[in-house]
C-alpha cells in the first residue's frame, strides 16, 4: 500500500524530545521542587499522548454514529486536524505548565500574579457567546469533579509550594491544580477552531486520560 502524503503519523520524536528536554532544562525553583518540576511535566506528556492516541477512536465512533454528512464530516474533519496538530498542542501545553511552574520563584511573581487578578476581572465584563458558555460549564464539572477527590493532596501541596517559593501558591494558583491544568490544555487547543461538539469530546478524554489519571 502506498503511503498517502496526506496522512499524519499519530508518533513523532519531536515532540516526545521536546517535552523530555524540558524536563531537563535549568531550572529556577527550590531544590525540594525539581523533581516535582520533572515529575509532573514528564506525566502531562505522557497523559497527552494517550488522550490522543485514543482521539482517533473516539471521534470515528462519533463519525460512525452520526445522523447526518454534515456532521459525520465535522468529526472526520476534527480527527485531521487534530493529528496535524496534536504535538504543538503537546508541546505548548507541557511549555505553558513549565512556564506557570518556574514562574512562581521568579523576582516578578507577586506583580504578575497582580496583573493576572486584574486581566481576569476585565475579561469576565465581556460577553460569553453559547459555545464558550458550554464549555465552560463543562469544563467546571469535570475539575469540580477531580478537586473535590483530590482535596485533601491539592491543599497541603499549594501550603509546601507557597513556603518554598515567591509568588503567593494557594489552591487557585497552583500550575499543578486541575483547573489550571485543563486551562492550559483549551488554551492551547484553541487555535484548531473546533466545533463545541468536537471540543467537548476532547474535554472529556482529557478528564478521562490526564485529569482522572492524576488522581492522589
């Protein structure tokens, strides 16, 4: 069988590199830290490539089950271009989470952790179309439902982080927190656009695949 140039190979060394290398990278946080730091980056990448080696499936069941072209089409569609763009979004959400962790020891936390309060208090006066509206409940069931397991883990480590570094670390601004986590995932995931039917099926294998599977 001759190979399609169009087909996207669901393994790359880029990106599985790119997020081992950042495991390894200096970094600024307290000693008791680092092995948190590389712990948790090097999970996040590997919860993430299983979320979308299981995506293919998940969306073709979807495809295979739809009522209508047009929307067996939207999910065959989705199934490209997240295979076209799955390792970027690897990549920036393990960055991003490297970012937000050495952030926290960083000279400037407190200020930007005061910039953060007040970019968010001005975004929340904008108006939330029906999609974004959607996703967002979904989004706060799934980490309601992973905190409120996690509690008695996700408190006494936003106290250890906060005494060892910087910034202020309560359980909001933990980089590690479920909510963060999964911010940083939509974030990233953003830019491919997708339909809210495709999004919240993603939402769903990133609670099942990376969320659930941080559980304490």
């Amino acid at each position: 069988m001759t190979k399609d140039s169009k087909v996207v190979p669901l393994t790359a060394r880029d990106s599985s590199d790119a997020a081992v290398d950042a495991g390894k990278r200096p970094s600024a946080l307290p000693a008791p830290l680092k092995p948190l730091r590389e712990q948790t980056l090097a999970f996040l990448h590997a919860s993430l490539t299983a979320l979308f080696d299981n995506a293919d499936d998940s969306l073709f069941e979807m495809a295979d089950k739809a009522g209508s072209n047009t929307d067996q089409s939207l999910y065959f569609e989705a199934m490209r271009a997240i295979r076209l763009r799955r390792h970027a979004i690897e990549k920036a959400c393990v960055g991003r989470l490297e970012r937000e962790l050495e952030a926290l020891n960083s000279a400037t936390a407190a200020s930007n952790q005061k910039d953060s309060l007040s970019n968010f208090a001005l975004d929340t006066l904008t108006l939330v179309q029906p999609d974004e509206l959607e996703q967002t409940v979904a989004m706060d069931n799934m980490v309601n439902r992973v905190a409120s397991r996690n509690v008695h883990a996700l408190t006494p480590l936003a106290v250890r982080m906060n005494s060892l570094v910087k910034a202020t670390v309560d359980e909001s601004a933990n980089p590690l927190s479920p909510a963060n986590l999964a911010q940083y995932f939509v974030d990233a995931l953003a830019p491919l656009e997708l339909d809210i039917k495709v999004r919240l099926i993603v939402l769903k294998l990133f609670e099942r695949y990376v969320l659930n599977e941080s559980d304490a």
